[in-house]
C-alpha cells in the first residue's frame, strides 16, 4: 500500500490560470493488479498545450476533469511489477504525471533506455520538446539550404532546440526572449541574433535589422504579436511552422486578433499548424539525429527545476509569466 | 493619331475608395515606332487586387503612380501593326487596361486564339480569375476525394469558378454571397450549400449546419469574419488557399485582426497565400481543362458590365461593395 500525492483540477482558470484553480489530493494506491505496475515518479512536465485542456472543450486532447488528476508526461521508477517485461527499479515513461506515484498496465509505462542522458532529458530536448523542434523545422517549415530562420520562445524548452538544429545545420538564426537572462544563453548557444522582445518596441523593425532581407522560416511558440512581426519581415515563399501561441492560451472567448494577414496571400506564405504526436513516424530519426547532437555537443540545453509535487501548479504558471529558461521541470521524490 | 481617354490615379485612397481617386486624362496617341502596334481595346477589367497597388507601397505589383495611367488586364483589336506577328483586326490581349487605346512594342500585345468564345471570357472564366480558382483549388489546397469546399465571395470572378470546378469533380460546396440575386445564382450553377452572409449573424454555424462534420478545403476571397468561420468549421487538416482578402483591402493601417488563430494549431491546418503569376506552369493544364469543361457545358459564368472608359473607377467601386455577379468588366468603345 503506498501512498500518492496528485494535482487535481479544483475549477476551470477564466483568462490567466491560478494556483486555486489547483488542489492537492492524496490518494492511497492498492497493490498493483494482475500485468499492471506500480511506478513511483521521479520527474514530471509542465507544458503550455496543457492549459488547452483546462478549457471544457479542447481543441487537441481530451479536456481535463474537475476533481480528476492532471495528466502529462513523467519519468518513474518501477516499484512492483506484476508483469515480466518491467522489473522493479527500471526506469518508465508514461503518461502519468501530476502524481507522485500510480498502478497502470505495464504496456502504459515504456521502459527507457537513456543512452546516458539523464531521465528527465527525455522530458525535453530528447522528447517531446525535442521532437516538436525536430519536426516544426524539418518536416513542416521544409529548412532549406539558407534559409533565414526565426525563433520565438526561443529560450523555451522547444526554442532552445529549434535555434541549435537550426544552427547546426548552417543556419542564421533569429530567437526571440524576454530578459537578459535569456537573450545570455541564446547567445551562448550561438543564436545569431537575440531580441529581448521586452525592450523593443517595434518587433517585426528589430527583426529586420537582424535580418534586413527578411526571414524564410518562422518558427512560432507565441502567436499575436510575435507572429504579426514575423508577417512583416517575411521573404515571399517563407514558411512558418505553427508549433503553439503562448500568448494566446489565457485570452478568454478571443484574443484581440492578429492584423495584417493579408500578407500571407501577396507573400505567398505557408502557415501550417502542427502537433507533435501526428507525426510519430518521425520518432527513429529524431531519436538518431538527436543522440549523435548531444554526444558531439552540438546540442546543450537548459533546464528550470521546482521540487515537489505541491509546486507542480506553481511550475506550470511559471510558463505563462516567462520565468523559465530551458525546459520546466517538477522533480518528485 | 489617336485619341484615347485614359484612368489615372489623383490621389491614393484612404480606406474605401471614391471616384474623386481617379480623373479621366484625354491623351494623343502618335503613330506606333517600329516594331510597335496600335490597338484599340474593347474589354477591361477591374479587379480587387488592384486596390493593393493604390497604396504607396504593395505587397505585390508595382503601385501606381499619382498622375498616371492605372494598368490592368485588358482585350483590344490592333488598328496599325509595324510587327509582322500582329496584322490590323487581330485580337489581343495586354496588360494596358484603364484606357481606350494605346501604343506598344507588339510582344505586349499576345494574339488572342478565342477558341469559340466570347473575347471578355478571357479576362474571367478563361482568364486569370479562372486560372486563380483552378490553382487555388488544384494545387495549393490540394482537393482530393470527398474534401468538403467552403468558398467565399462564391459568386464573384473567381469563387464562380471555384464553385464549378469543386462541383464537376463531386465535391460538396458551400458557397457564401451577400444577398438573394447571388445566392439564386449559386444555386444555379449547383452549389450545394448557398450562405447569404449578409443573413447570418453567426457564419461558422451556418457553414457548421451546411457541414455539420466540418471543411476540408477553405478558398479564402474575403478573410475576417469568413476566414475566422472557416477556422471554426474546419476539421482536423484542413487547407486554406488565400487568394484575397475583399473585406481587408480598405483597413486603413491595419484591420480588426483575425481572431482565434490559435485554431491553426490545434487542428493541423495549413494556410496558404497564392499569387497566379507564380503558377504560370499550370497555364497549359488549365486551358486544356476550362476548354474542355466550357464546351460540355459544365463550367458557365456571369459577367457584370459597366459601359464607356468613364465609368470604370465607378465599376471598380463596386467590387467593395458587392454589386457585382460573376466578372465585373468594362465594355469599351
């Protein structure tokens, strides 16, 4: 018998979400059933897509429940394994986040090989974060041989990946942040031009002097007024992979509208939304590609880490104010 | 020596233009240099996307300049020929509209080959409007058995096209128009689905109780309100091709901004602006098939007709407020 600690959903946020809409439940979990596990969780994620699920209709995923635990990604560690493919002590993977511990079927938690990484990077930018950057710039913006590429939420979990393939590849990358903090580690990145969007008031003019031909590729994590400037300073035939709004998730009904559309039809642009989990056929080359980056250092990354389940909601806001640089991270346990 | 009256711009337009933005120049044409022609034109058109060429700076095409001739597509007889290619009599087609005759190097001046058709046909149906509506459609939303197609402004140039071409390959359309005398005219040409948007307080349910499992294909001639709709019904993948965007034109500055982009996202969709002069390779396809479908008579059209070179500013005013069916021209001489 073990006791779990778990992040229910108290009420439906109205605009810019709050810890009272949060509560902590602690649930006693039975043994393990017949092929099921049971899994003590050592990191858990926080993501913006999730703020899409607290709404009571969601456009991707299923809505979360009142009352029900928050779902998310997480990194455990079996305790009881009622089936032979896990035993206790390996290292899964699962769905199961918001929770310090669970009982699921063994299929439900995919042992992990980190091929030395440590556990949470599977978290980030050897998982879902990771992927999402792999395939916004391969496969939905199409990079090609120089093309100008900018980055918003570039110092974000996904951003932070998206400048370095970009990089690595032989890029001029444009990453957009708020704060010194975070222009200092684009930069350490060897993003070529840093824009601290909150000193700048005209942001598609700052783009351009980065770029006075304009862009190819616009990667966008913001929407709004990230995504008008990236409008203006667009080449013709450039491609933007719309990979999340940021800026757009807490407006309520509808956010204020992004002008200057019209640009898409005499630029000819492309505009093309994307989720990660669509394009799971792409998994093996990221899993590849990404291995070889890291080991020959070609890829780093940032990590912001809160402790405890009990801060798992605070994390999540913390997305929504900007104060994370890398991937947001819960450590359990 | 010929004298023609001629269109020029007065002044640029802020917001909705007005006939005060043009004045009638009476010019004496010389006899046409070597190698030139002289030819006297019998149809104009007027399109929307000139508007975007009265601003200072266009997005695409040259703007125009204050004191000059406007230009545009355009169907005239040559009256004197210094070019063995062209002889008096001859039709031609030219990108000298706006005036009633003019003088050029007889390469500007393509020999027409009607192919049995009424002349004008060649600036709508068999011309670019046809052609945008078959690019759109064909290449950049990708129709492919059993897309639904929602279409804007579907009983103007291009939508009347667009409506006929989805409809002879077993599409399902809807077609949105303001006002009875368009929406008779839909059903005519065998739309399924006929929207008066002028009727509709709520368009994205109107398209929803017209498609209650949403669109596949959105042939965007209006944006805001029509594009935000067909955000709302699109499903999951869904393409848009943006050819225009009517209701944007006149927004002095910016526009109201188009809500609920975020949609973009969540629902995999890919936007697409096109230009036709970037499709010229399709040229050849497209004669072929209009030709075909004009004769077995499953590809009609209707024209609106303004009469006399004075009264084109007055023909093209009327593409903003909607008072043309089909292809707005101006018959000349």
């Amino acid at each position: 018998m073990t006791t779990s600690r778990e992040i229910h959903l108290k009420s439906r946020p109205a605009g810019m979400p709050s810890v009272d809409n949060f509560e902590v439940a602690t649930v006693i979990l039975p043994d393990p059933g017949p092929g099921e596990v049971q899994v003590r969780n050592l990191w858990m994620t926080v993501d913006p897509y999730m703020r899409a699920q607290m709404y009571k209709v969601s456009s991707y995923h299923l809505p979360f429940q009142i009352g029900e635990a928050l779902q998310g990604g997480a990194i455990g560690e079996v305790l009881v394994s009622n089936d032979p493919a896990l035993k206790p002590g390996d290292l899964v993977q699962s769905a199961f986040g918001w929770r310090e511990a669970f009982n699921a079927p063994a299929a439900m938690a995919r042992k992990l090989d980190t091929r030395g990484l440590p556990p949470q990077a599977f978290l980030g930018v050897a998982g879902m974060p990771g992927m999402t950057a792999y395939i916004g710039l391969l496969r939905i913006a199409a990079l090609k041989d120089g093309d100008v590429v900018f980055v918003s939420a570039a110092a974000g979990a996904v951003g932070q990946v998206v400048c370095q393939i970009a990089k690595l590849k032989g890029h001029t990358v444009i990453g957009s942040a708020g704060g010194p903090g975070k222009i200092a580690y684009l930069k350490e990145i060897g993003v070529d031009h840093a824009i601290d969007y909150k000193t700048e008031a005209n942001l598609a003019a700052a783009v351009l002097r980065a770029a006075p031909g304009g862009i190819d590729v616009y990667f966008d994590n913001v929407g709004g007024d990230h995504l008008e400037a990236a409008l203006t300073a667009a080449r013709p035939l450039a491609r933007f992979a719309l990979c999340g709004m940021i800026s757009q998730y807490n407006a309520p009904g509808r956010g204020p509208g992004t002008g200057d559309l019209i640009k898409v039809v005499g630029k000819q642009l492309r505009l093309q939304g994307f989720v990660q989990a669509a394009h799971s056929d792409m998994a093996p080359a990221f899993i590849a590609d990404m291995s070889k980056w890291i080991a020959e250092g070609k890829v780093t990354w940032r990590e912001t880490i809160e402790q405890g389940i009990e801060n798992a909601p605070a994390a999540f806001l913390k997305l929504f104010t900007g104060e994370n640089i890398g991937k947001m991270l819960v450590k359990l346990g």
